[in-house]
C-alpha cells in the first residue's frame, strides 16, 4: 500500500488507484457514485451481479420491475435507453443491444465494496448464483 511521506500505515497516497486488484475498468470515484445514483440502475446491478450468465434485457427488466414494483415498459425502456448504455461507457456490463443481452463485466474490487454497502444499505441479497 502506497502512504504519504509522513502519514501513518494505511492513508493512501493522492496517486494511489485502490481497487485495481482486478476488474477491466477502473472507475473514478465520482463515477462510481454517479452509477449507482439511480435505483433503476442500482437495482439492475444487483440483478446482474447475482447471476453468473449472460441474461436478456428482458429477463433483466423483469426482475427489475418486480424488485422495484413499477411497469414494467417503462423499466424495459429506461433500461435499454439510458441505464445500460450508462454501465457499457462505465465498463461495469457488457451490454449487446443488438442481440438484447447484457451481463455484468468484471468490476473492480472498489466497485463490489459500494454496490455491497449500497444493497447493504436497502436490504437486497448480493449472493451469487448460479441459477438465474
């Protein structure tokens, strides 16, 4: 771990990147938090997160309208108009409109701690599963 020239164990430098461990993308601090700003979004990705596959945007709007208790075109349509495409540009999912899929991208470990605190905070389940 990077520390400042004084500073005690466990303060990281400015140019320390946490989270770069893994996941393909490092998100900003600010990016993170303006992702998970939405609950539409916030609920999509823990949806995503929970399912180890590739599911259809469809299925994923579903699960959405049901945790959410909304209609469900209109989620189908936030979700493929504005909050997928918002996570493709953050490199959190991959996110094929043409063939109408999407499944979560490897995030770094900083994007799991927030997305944990932020299901966390409103009572949602983050366990993986296999069964989709």
């Amino acid at each position: 771990m990077n520390r400042t020239p004084d500073g005690p164990a466990g303060v990281r430098a400015m140019d320390a990147t946490p989270g770069e461990d893994r996941g393909s993308a490092q998100q900003s601090l600010d990016e993170l938090f303006d992702v998970l700003s939405a609950e539409r979004r916030r609920h999509a990705l823990y949806v995503l997160y929970r399912r180890t596959e590739p599911t259809t945007v469809r299925d994923l709007a579903d699960a959405v309208a049901a945790e959410c208790g909304v209609d469900l075109a209109r989620v189908t349509a936030d979700l493929a108009h504005v909050h997928l495409p918002k996570l493709a540009d953050a490199g959190l999912v991959e996110y094929d409109r043409e063939g109408g899929t999407v499944a979560l991208d490897d995030p770094s470990d900083r994007f799991d701690r927030y997305l944990a605190a932020a299901a966390g905070d409103e009572g949602e389940p983050l366990g993986r599963s296999s069964d989709s």
